[in-house]
C-alpha cells in the first residue's frame, strides 16, 4: 500500500456543534471547507494530519473514534480546555511508557488523547545503532 495522504473522518450527530469544538475551542486551523455554503464541511489541520467534520452520523454510532494529537505542554490545554467547559475524562498523566497524556471528548463522545512527548523521551531520540553507511 502506498499511501498518499490521510485523514480521521468524524460523522457527528450535530455537525455545526462539532466544527465549532474543533474550531473554536480546540483551535484547529481550517484546511478546506466544501459542500453547500450552509452546510459546509470542514477540513482541520492536525499536526501532520488532517480532521474531516463533515455530513452526519448514523443514530448509534457516534463517540467511537479515538484522536491523538501531540501538543507542546499538555498541562496548559488542560487548564485551557477545562476553563471552556470541555469534558475532561482523565487529566494529564505520565504513562508508564513515558508519555504525559490527557483524555477529553469531543461533543459525540469520540475520545481525544492529548499528548505531550517529554524531552528525553525515546521518540524524541534516534535509538536506533549507526548503519555503518559510508565507513
């Protein structure tokens, strides 16, 4: 498979109620919009990734997906987030694998974990030994 590009696709039961999460209390940045101008769907930049809120969700389905997304201090969108009122499911933790993360839901219930990558973390760091290229 080679994949070209990619993006997490949310189906919400209020699209208008979701992009405004994204938008305006996460802060995302709007990649694309399109559709009809009154019920547009929207593209979020998310990293290197993309979020689509767009159409509407089938009746039961919504709060399945997971989102990760890797911010610089994860203690500070937890008192950001917390003051707009989002639902905070866990608040920032270090993980036993290093991570600090934090847990929140989006308006359908789908889980967000927030992610904040310590400094001396090993995903930081090349671990890997050297190739031996060119010697």
């Amino acid at each position: 498979m080679d994949v070209l590009a990619s993006r997490i696709l949310l189906r919400p039961a209020d699209r208008a109620r979701s992009q405004a999460f994204y938008r305006d209390v996460l802060g995302l940045a709007v990649s694309r919009e399109f559709g009809p101008p009154d019920a547009p769907g929207l593209v979020f930049h998310a990293g290197t990734g993309f979020i689509e809120v767009s159409g509407s969700g089938e009746p039961g389905r919504a709060g399945g997906s997971t989102i990760w997304l890797q911010v610089r201090d994860v203690r500070a969108e937890h008192e950001r987030l917390a003051a707009a009122g989002v639902q905070v499911l866990r608040a920032p933790v270090q993980e036993p694998w290093g991570l600090i993360e934090m847990w929140i839901a989006d308006p359908d219930g789908n889980r967000l974990v927030i992610v904040e990558i310590p400094p001396d973390h090993p995903i930081r760091r090349d671990v890997r030994p050297p190739t031996g290229l060119g010697g």
